[in-house]
C-alpha cells in the first residue's frame, strides 16, 4: 500500500537488554527527519511490540539488540507480524549481532541490519527510500 504524510515508525528495546542510547540516538534522528517514531521504552516483549505496532499502523519497526539475544527476539517478532497479516511492516535491526546471523535474520524479513559505526543518516536514508521512493528523489519535474 502506497502511503504518504509522515513516515511513522516503531523502535523497540527486546528483553532484558537495558542498554538504550543508540536506539535514542536513532528515534532522534529520524524525527529530526520528519518521521513519526513510537518508542515502547526498555523490556519490551515481542507480543507487545507487534501489538503496539498494528494499533498505532506504523511502517516500519526497528529492534534494537546488545544482549545477544537477537535471534530469539527478532525471530519472534516476525513470526508475530506474519501471524497478525502484517507482512507489509518493514523491519530492520542494529545493536551487536554477528555477521554469521544477518543473512538468518533477512531471510526471516529484516531488510537492514546496522552493525555499530553506522551513520544515522544511513538509516534514515535506507527508510526514505524504500517507503517514500517518490518524495526521495531530487531535481525531477
């Protein structure tokens, strides 16, 4: 479904990780960026974040992961999403995860995950052009 206005975007902090200042940094970011973010806040569940996700019709969820528990949290959050019909919400993550699981996890439907070091501006970036291609593109008539 093609949407415009805002991009409106969910950030989550899985499980037991209470680390949080890159996730901020990011929310930061993308409202500095003109996007809608919901922040569920530290120990979310997967069941809350997709429930959180599909009440406020967000595009995008991002899931933030420094415990190592990535796979279990990621995992369950997409199987959620595809139980919910919300297979259309596009998901990324970041956080320190091993390169050996980021093909796992994009085969589970995470289209990005942002080892630490990337730019804000990346992420942002990656998000503008995926669900607002048209309004991303300069110069044009």
């Amino acid at each position: 479904m093609d949407r415009s206005g805002p991009i409106r975007v969910l950030l989550a902090k899985p499980g037991l990780d209470g680390h949080d200042r890159g996730i901020r940094l990011v929310l930061r970011a993308l409202r500095d960026a003109g996007m809608e973010v919901i922040y569920t806040g530290l120990r979310a569940t997967p069941a809350h974040i997709v429930k959180a996700a599909i009440e406020e019709d967000v595009e995008a969820i991002g899931l933030s992961s420094l415990s190592g528990a990535h796979e279990t949290h990621f995992k369950e959050v997409s199987r959620l999403l595809e139980q919910e019909g919300a297979t259309d919400v596009v998901l990324f993550g970041g956080g320190i995860i091993p390169q050996q699981d980021v093909d796992q996890l994009r085969s589970i439907g995470f289209e990005w995950i942002y080892p630490p070091g990337t730019t804000l501006d990346k992420i942002v970036s990656d998000l503008t052009s995926t669900l607002r291609p048209t309004s991303s593109r300069s110069g044009g008539e």
